[in-house]
C-alpha cells in the first residue's frame, strides 16, 4: 500500500483542484484552540477531501488514495477513541458514544476566513445563523476535526463492511449510471443488493450539525451517530433480490401499459429489448401476452 500511495501522489500535484486546500495543508492550523486532542496524528494526505473533486479521473485517484490509507488511519483513530475511554465496536451503541464524545469535544474553525462562511443551516427557517459564536464558525469544523471525520469514516464503513454479506468498498462512478461522477468518497456495497451506504455522508454530516448543537445555533439534536450501523442491519436483515433483466424487462412493460392503456409497439418492444440486454422476448405474463397480441403493429 505504501508503495501505491507513493505512486498515486506522484500525480496529484498537477491534477488537484484550484484553490482547494490539501488534508496536508489543512493540518497547518493557525488558530487558538481549546482542545488539542492529546496524542493524535491528523491525516497527512497531499490530496483534497473526497467530496471536492473536481473531475471523475481526480476521483478514482482520490478514492485509491484513501483506500491505501484506510488501516493506518483507522489504527490512530481506535488509538485516540482508547484514550478516550470509549469501546470501539460495530455496535450502534459504541458509535452512539462516539457521537455524545463528538457533540461535547467538537470546535468551530478559527482559521482566517473561516467567519465569511455561513451557509444556510435548516433548522432555523427564516432566521440565518451567526457566522461565530466566541470567535468559532458555526458552520465550518475545525481542520483537525476534518481529519478525525476522515478516521472515522474509513473506520464506521469497516464496520459497515464488517455487518454486511459480501460488504465491500466501491467508488461512487462504479455504480450503474453513474460512470462520471466526481465524488471520491468511498461507499459500501453488498452482495445481492441494489442500495449503498455512505459513511463519509454520515460522518460528516453528524459532525456539522454536533457543531450548529454545541455552539446553540440549534437544539434538535438529529440523528446518532450509530444510525448509520442501525440501516446497515436493516438492510442485511432484509430479504431482498435484484431484479433479474428478464424481471425488470417485464416490469418496465407493465409500466408503460398501465400508464398509456396499452403495451409498448413492437419497435418500442425492440428497444426495450436492448436496453435490458436482451436478445429475444421473455415469456410475459398472460395478461401481458394478450395485450401485447392485441396491439396494433
């Protein structure tokens, strides 16, 4: 992995976003902050975060990137959890602690810039948020904060891994119709199953709003943090089947035949064909068949 690592930094340089700060960069924290997180290595990476690639080649490299980096980061993360006195289990409860850690230790950044950043925060419906509170944004996370997001999200989606048959990580631009994303974070997939679960959403998103929480800007305090576990159960548990193209090929003609009051014509019947990846019509329902008898050619 290292030796991968060293080979997919080679181009980073030249291919990085403008004016989109490096996990290296944002290590270099100029702030004054209340809690240093004692003992903690912040990630190093010369590349952007995952979710500000700019083009889908930038992403397959930002994605190998943080793949190569997944067992060192988790290993600091488990350390400075330890050190906290919190259990680092694929159980929902563990991470529903992590999350009350987060919610009291998290900070607003305190970097040059950082008081021009007020997004709109949805929970106060027509009353924008302060931009700071005590000199902290109230929308934008600490950096190393953005380095802990990232531990975290490598390891939850471990154990998202861990949970699922057949669980495993995939690039956002392997899915089917999706071929030129630009996002790099890693999902996980499973076997037999249409659905991904996104730990960098889950991770990053909590650690928003256990700011806009912390620094009062809002009180509901939302999901926890083991949520993400508690969907990933749900859906392991659930006994779902992927459609075969004969299924989805028969499916789609019913559609078209309850919404117009007759089946597709024999030329649309063709193309359907062919987009399922079919060479012959599929024995269809009686109903079906009739109605497809019926009509017109």
């Amino acid at each position: 992995m290292p030796l991968l690592r060293s080979i997919l930094t080679s181009f980073v340089p030249s291919m990085k976003a403008v004016g989109v700060k490096t996990y290296r960069q944002l290590a270099r924290e100029t702030g004054t902050y209340a809690g240093m997180i004692e003992g903690y290595r912040p990630y190093l990476g010369d590349h952007e975060p995952p979710d500000r690639t700019a083009r889908a080649q930038r992403a397959r490299i930002v994605y190998e990137l943080i793949l190569a980096a997944e067992a060192e980061r988790i290993a600091e993360v488990t350390a400075l959890l330890a050190r906290q006195g919190l259990a680092v289990t694929p159980a929902p409860e563990a991470w529903d602690a992590i999350g009350r850690w987060v919610l009291k230790h998290i900070e607003g950044s305190r970097e040059p810039g950082s008081d021009r950043y007020a997004p709109y925060i949805r929970d106060r419906v027509g009353d924008p948020p302060p931009k700071q509170v005590d000199g902290e944004s109230t929308t934008k996370v600490r950096p190393l904060w953005r380095s802990v997001a990232f531990d975290l999200s490598l390891l939850l989606g471990r154990h998202m891994i861990e949970a699922l048959p057949g669980g495993r990580w995939i690039r956002d631009g392997e899915q089917r119709g999706r071929e030129g994303s630009v996002l790099a974070a890693p999902l996980v997939a499973h076997d037999g199953k249409p659905a991904v679960h996104q730990p960098f959403a889950n991770v990053s998103g909590f650690m928003r709003h256990a700011l806009a929480v912390r620094l009062r800007v809002v009180s509901e305090v939302g999901s926890r943090l083991g949520d993400g576990l508690r969907w990933v159960t749900e859906a392991a548990e659930t006994d779902f089947k992927l459609p075969s193209a004969e299924e989805s090929f028969i499916n789609a003609v019913r559609e078209m035949a309850e919404e117009y009051g007759t089946p597709p014509d024999p030329a649309d019947l063709e193309l359907m064909l062919k987009e399922h990846g079919l060479t012959e019509m599929p024995a269809l329902p009686p109903d079906l068949a009739r109605m497809v008898r019926r009509n017109p050619t």
